[in-house]
C-alpha cells in the first residue's frame, strides 16, 4: 500500500482522534467509539471505513456488532516520510540552541 492513502485518511482530526481511542483505549466495538463523538453514528462508521480502508483499522463481526482495532504498520510510510524533516527540525534547532548559548555567554 502507498502511503497516499494513509495521509488522506489522517488528514480528519475525527479520524486521528478514532486512532488514539484504539491506541490508548484497545479495541472496541463502533457503537461506544461513535459515543464519543458529537456526530451521528453513520458519519463515524463512515470515518471508520475510510481508516480501514487505509489499513489503519481491521474490522471483526461479534453478533451484530462490528469491532474494531488498530492496525499501526501503515504508519511505517508516514514515519519514512517525516524522516528527513525530522532531520531538519533537529538541525535548526541545534542551531537555535547554539545561537541561544552565544546570546547568554554575551549578555551573562
């Protein structure tokens, strides 16, 4: 799976907000992660849908109920992505950190 996917679906703060739920909180059924929303059932099953369509979230039938838990190996592709900007931020922060200690050396 291409990572495109993966970005669009994490793109909804409802979405990245259904991910921490699972994360923190394991799996569950849709009904109780839909209790935690201020929007109708169906727009949460359709939030849903997009993350498993991503492959973020896998989907099991118990009775009527659909249950659902996290799946992170997609976030593998976001992570490779953010590398190299990772990199930056640390350099120009090193940088400022530097700046920074010169400005204290001279006015301390």
């Amino acid at each position: 799976m291409t990572a495109d996917p993966v970005f669009a679906a994490l793109a909804s703060p409802a979405r990245r907000e259904l991910l921490r739920l699972l994360l923190e909180e394991g799996a569950q059924p849709a009904g109780r992660l839909a209790d935690r929303f201020d929007m109708s059932r169906p727009s949460v099953s359709e939030h849903l849908k997009v993350l498993k369509d991503a492959g973020l979230v896998a989907e099991t039938r118990k009775g009527r109920e659909r249950h659902y838990r996290l799946e992170a190996e997609p976030l593998i592709h976001v992570r490779d992505w953010l590398v190299p900007y990772e990199r930056f931020w640390r350099e120009k922060l090193a940088g400022l950190r530097g700046l920074l200690d010169e400005m204290e050396d001279d006015h301390g």
